[in-house]
C-alpha cells in the first residue's frame, strides 16, 4: 500500500468514527473551513497590501520628480 492509500484509508477510520458524535464531526469541519477560509483571507490581504506599498513608493517617486522640477537649482 502506498501513502495515498494509507492517508485515505486513516481519514476514512476517522470519519467513521466520528459518524458517531456528529457534533465533534461538525466541529472538525467547521475549524477546517475557517482555515480555509483565513487562507483566503490573508491572500487577499497581502495582495492589497502590496499594491497600496507599490502606489505609495510611485506616488513618493512622483513627487520628488515634481519638487526636483520646482526648486531653484544652487
């Protein structure tokens, strides 16, 4: 048997067993998705977080080009 197999067979012995207390089985389930769920979520975050730092640093590039233009060259 194969790890594939080993890691279905023992998901499959749990399930089984839990088929007993439905609510632990719930419980299981709901944890799971939540961490899906904050996966999904700290994706997305980090994906808004690295576009607002690229607008900033151009906004910051722009307006060193615009001082740069505007004071009197020494």
């Amino acid at each position: 048997m194969g790890i594939s197999e080993e890691a279905g067979k023992a998901a499959g012995d749990i399930i089984s067993s839990l088929k007993s207390y439905p609510l632990i089985l719930s419980l299981v389930l709901m944890n799971l998705g939540l961490l899906g769920l904050m996966y999904v979520i700290a994706g997305k975050s980090s994906e808004t977080r690295q576009r607002e730092f690229t607008m900033i640093f151009d906004n910051q590039k722009e307006m060193m080009e615009l001082i740069a233009k505007c004071s009197p060259r020494p």
